[in-house]
C-alpha cells in the first residue's frame, strides 16, 4: 500500500471521524480528562492527520510544476 492510498483525502476525514469517537468514548467511560487529552492514540492520531495533509499538500504542490 503506497502513501497516496494511505493519506487520501477520505482516509484523512476518517483519522478525524476516529479521533472524535475516541474522545467520545474516553468521555464516555469518564477517564480523568488528562488521560483523555496525553493518551498515546490521539497523539498518534492527530500525528496521522497532520502528516496526511502534508503529504496531500507536497503532492498537490508537485503536481502544479
């Protein structure tokens, strides 16, 4: 699987669609609220769909040359 399928504009939308359920469900279960803000899968999460527009910007960038 190359990084064109793996950062496409849908899949960037699901990284944030995911990020928003798991905060609901850490809210959900009633996690102390540091725990909800420094867990590990949202700074991956959130990690993904910075790089993810990145790389649609390098590529979009590119193209225009």
């Amino acid at each position: 699987m190359t990084e064109d399928k793996f950062f496409s504009k849908p899949m960037i939308f699901l990284y944030c669609i995911a990020l928003i359920l798991w905060s609901y469900l850490l809210t959900y279960l009633e996690v102390n609220i540091y725990f909800i803000i420094l867990n590990p899968i949202n700074f991956a999460l959130f990690f993904n769909i910075v790089y993810g527009i990145m790389h649609q910007k390098k590529i979009k960038s590119a193209s225009s040359l």
